[in-house]
C-alpha cells in the first residue's frame, strides 16, 4: 500500500469522527516481494479433511500471489476482492491440507472473477469476491461450507468463537514454506472497538472483527480466506494491522451476511 493511500485513508477516517490508532492493510500487501510462503501466526495444523471448504488461490497477474477462497457451490468460491484485484488468471488448489498437495486443481482466467463494483482499495470497503469455476464433485476432502441463513443478518457474533484457516505467514518475519494448512480460534469483537483501532471508514456494518491474543491472527497469505462459526461462513479474511500480524491488534473480515444479496444476485446461491 503506498504513503498517499494510507495517509488518505487517515484523514477520512478522521474526518468521520473516529480517530483510528491504527492503519489497516490487506494480508496481501504486508510482503514486498510475491510470496506464497507462512501460515497464520502461531496457529494450529489443521487434521486431514478438517476444512474441506478450504481452497487455496494463486493468482496470477503482474507477479504472483497466494490467497484464500471458500467453496460454496459445486461451481463457486467466495474469496476477497483485494485477492482478484489486479489478477489475470487463478490456479484453485482444492483438498489441500499439505498446501503443495491438493486433490485437485483448476485453473481460470479473470472472465470468470465476479469483484464487487464497489470495492474500495483506500476504505477496504467491499472486499469481496466471487470465482466461477469448474464443476467439482464433492468428498470427504472437498465441499462447500453452508452460507448463514438470512436470519442471522441481525446476528453481530459478538462474543462468540470463530475459526480461521488460512497457509498465511506464521510470524511477521517468516520466510520457511508452510507445509499444513493452520487454523486458529478467534474471539469476535464489537465493531465499536475495532473503530477505535482502524476508524469507522474502515469498520463499517459490512465488517466483522475479531480480536488477537497471544499473537494470533491472520497474516499475510490468508487474504480472501473463510472465518467459520458452527460451519457457517460468517468472514472473509480482509485486513490486519500495518504493525504486524504479532501485534495482538484486532483482524478484520468482510462480513458475509452483509452480502448475501450480493452473493445470490451474482451467482445465485443463497443460504
């Protein structure tokens, strides 16, 4: 992200009346050279078949970079649109617990990516995505994971435990290869708190945050990935703090049931 991004970014969140004490940016651009190395900070592996809604996306465009997707049709992954931004075309590796062994993989041009119109490179505002993709058949290591019922479009989570899964970086100066896919239990926190770290032109109602203890937390490589709870899909993995994944600053995903409109209009899936 460069200096007059960020630093216009503070100013309108200033100007909206919430001083943020933090800088947000997407996973994807805390490295500075392409990578697709790291997991999530200080994680866990992940069991054979534990997330089998778990895909991994290597984009490709000018340079190359990993991020994360969910299935959530035979013919659809949700991923996030600073993933798809920019892309030329996608390798999705399905069924992968060891990231370099999936069950299968399918690769796509940019013609079939579906980026939210609206999505907002400097607020990070509607960081989503969709991804048309072959038909698959699903198994004990590939399937979809069940999208929240309209009803839950009321639910803020706040207080509940979530799971991320992600290859993302396994600490702020990780270099090695991640050779398991890692997951993490993530506490979700009120808005109101995340806008006092990143201001309320960053949290906004399509946000859901989570907050970072013991320096757990999504990093770099888990852009675009799913956050669960009771096997609904309630984020997709959008930013972190500018300071680090280590941190313990909160983590911000795109929040799933702001979209469902969204999501169904475009592919015509809905929960």
């Amino acid at each position: 992200m460069n200096i007059f991004i960020v630093l216009a970014l503070a100013v309108a969140t200033v100007s909206a009346g919430v001083v943020p004490q933090d800088i947000p940016v997407h996973p994807r651009d805390r490295t500075f050279a392409p990578s697709i190395s790291g997991r999530i900070t200080n994680g866990k592996n992940a069991a054979e078949n534990q997330f089998p809604y778990q895909v991994g996306l290597s984009f490709s465009g000018s340079g190359s970079w990993w991020c994360g997707g969910s299935i959530i049709a035979n013919n659809y992954v949700l991923t996030a649109a600073h993933c798809t931004d920019g892309a030329s075309s996608v390798t999705i590796y399905y069924g992968s617990t060891v990231r370099t062994s999936p069950k299968l993989t399918h690769s796509v041009s940019s013609s079939n990516f579906v980026q939210h119109a609206n999505y907002d490179d400097e607020t990070l505002n509607n960081d989503i995505s969709l991804i048309k993709t072959p038909t698959v058949t699903f198994s004990a290591s590939i399937n979809k994971i069940t999208m929240p019922a309209i009803a839950s479009s009321y639910s803020t989570y706040v207080g509940q435990t979530a799971i991320a899964s992600g290859w993302g970086r396994t600490s702020d100066s990780a270099t090695a290869v991640a050779k398991n896919l890692q997951y993490a239990n993530l506490q979700v926190i009120a808005n109101s708190v995340c806008q006092t770290s990143y201001g309320s032109k960053v949290v906004t109602n399509g946000v859901i945050c989570v907050a970072s203890v013991n320096e757990v937390s999504t990093c770099q490589g888990d852009s675009g990935g799913p956050l669960a709870l009771n096997s609904r899909l309630i984020g997709v993995t959008s930013f972190v703090s500018s300071k680090g994944c280590e941190k313990n600053a909160p983590a911000g995903f795109t929040r799933v049931t702001s979209y469902l409109d969204w999501i169904k209009s475009k592919s015509g899936i809905s929960a």
